[in-house]
C-alpha cells in the first residue's frame, strides 16, 4: 500500500520539478517557486532544487535525491534541459512514470 500511495505522489513531484526547472530558466525566486509548488509533490530536496543555479546541477540533484531518478535517467539527457523542451521533458517523464506505475498495478 504504501508503494502505491508513493506512485500517486509522483505525478505531482514531476510537476513541481518541472515547474522549478522553469523558474530555474526564467530566474525566477526560490520563494516563489516553492510557493506555487503542489503539496503532495513536495520532497525533502525541494529547497536543494530551488537553490541551484544551474539545470545540469539541477539534473545531478535530481538523479540522486528524488525518487524520480529513474525517469529523468532513462528518458532524458543533459542537452534536453532547456526551454524549448520544458513540455517535452514533463511530457516524457509521465509517459515514463504511467508506465511504471501500470507495471506495478498490473
């Protein structure tokens, strides 16, 4: 059960991840990003996040201190972090948790 419950928590952390890497693009504040954050997406790194200065170390943060850590490997390089691909990046990191978490429904 507690599996499961973590699994519907990962939708929300990928958006607020996704929303940091936004701010962290637009240099935005790390008040206000933590702010606009979901609740049930919050993480113990979330502040780590908000206070890096650039998306590779954002990624490096990411990779060992979330358990999204898996998606953002097996889906996503470095070069991928950038503005253009924002959408693409959320878009292919829930592509890979639904299919993660069908997998353990299953």
């Amino acid at each position: 059960l507690a599996t499961f419950l973590d699994y519907i928590t990962y939708g929300y952390m990928i958006d607020n991840i996704v929303l940091v890497i936004t701010g962290t693009l637009h240099n935005r504040s790390s008040e206000e990003l933590l702010e606009k954050c979901h609740p049930l997406g919050l993480f113990d790194s979330m502040a780590t996040l908000c206070a890096v200065t650039s998306t590779s170390e954002l990624y490096r943060t990411v990779l060992v201190d979330t358990p999204l850590g898996p998606y953002f490997g097996d889906c996503l390089s470095l070069e991928d972090l950038d503005e253009v691909n924002v959408e693409i990046i959320r878009n292919t990191l829930y592509k890979a948790y639904l299919e993660d978490f069908h997998s353990f429904c299953k």
